[in-house]
C-alpha cells in the first residue's frame, strides 16, 4: 500500500501504523483525523494510549469491544487491539498447551509485547486490565 500510494500522486490510502517507517522514507504525509470529540488528531502514541485508557475499564470479560471513536479529546479514532480468535476447545492436549503457552508469551511484557518488539511496529503495550482479561480468555483454552 505504501509504494501504491507513493507511485499514486494525490492518493489517499489507510496504511496501518506498523508502517510508520515505511511511510516516512516515502516522504508521504499522515492525516489528521476528527476524533469523537471533534478534534483532529495523529496516530501518536498518546492518541493511541488516550483511546485505551478511555475504553479499557468499559472492556468486557470477554474482550468484544472496539476502540474505533472512542471518547476523549486525545483518543485517536481508528485504532483497535490486535485478536487471535481460536476455539476453546482445542483438538488435543497438545495443541491446547501449545496454543496457551504462545498466547501468553504473545501478551508477556518479557514475551512478544517487550518494548523492542511493539517499538518495531509501533504499537502500544495492553494495559494491565486488558492484560488480565486476556489470560483468563487464554486460561479457558483446553
């Protein structure tokens, strides 16, 4: 999307914020968008984190919530978690184990969220609520 949109004069594209990098040596620019509150905002970390404190104590148990205009004046509004979706109810043990063990690395601080890793993609760590709530989903998993 990023060499679409650089060998497309005057194009308008969507380009996820793990693009940031790319977007920038292209030299293409990143809109402003009107937030919920009206004001219009960039993709910054501090967008992205506003967005997540605003909706995370609203988020329930079993974490079906979209941060799409979530409230507040910093919240930028097209940002959203990143899901796995996969059965409770695994094929065997194995599997089962398997799948839990990656999923929990997968939201671990020391694991697949460790700082370098988000930094990579310029994403945001889970809060500790959201955190919380995703290794009870993972504990469901047999």
């Amino acid at each position: 999307m990023v060499n679409a949109a650089k060998n497309n004069p005057y194009s308008i594209a969507f380009i996820g914020i793990s693009f940031e990098n790319a977007i920038n040596s292209t030299g293409l620019g990143t809109a402003a968008l009107e937030n919920r509150s009206g004001q219009f905002v960039l993709p910054t970390k501090q967008m992205m984190k506003a967005a997540v404190k605003a909706t995370a104590p609203k988020t329930p148990k079993d974490e079906r919530i979209s941060l799409i205009f979530a409230p507040g004046p910093d919240s930028y509004p097209i940002i959203n978690y990143e899901y796995a979706i996969v059965r409770n109810q695994q094929p065997n043990p194995e599997l089962a184990k398997s799948l839990k063990a990656f999923l929990n690395w997968a939201i671990s601080p020391q694991g697949g969220s460790a700082p370098h890793f988000l930094k990579a993609v310029n994403f945001v760590p889970l809060p500790p609520v959201i955190a919380t709530l995703s290794k009870e989903q993972i504990a469901m998993i047999q």
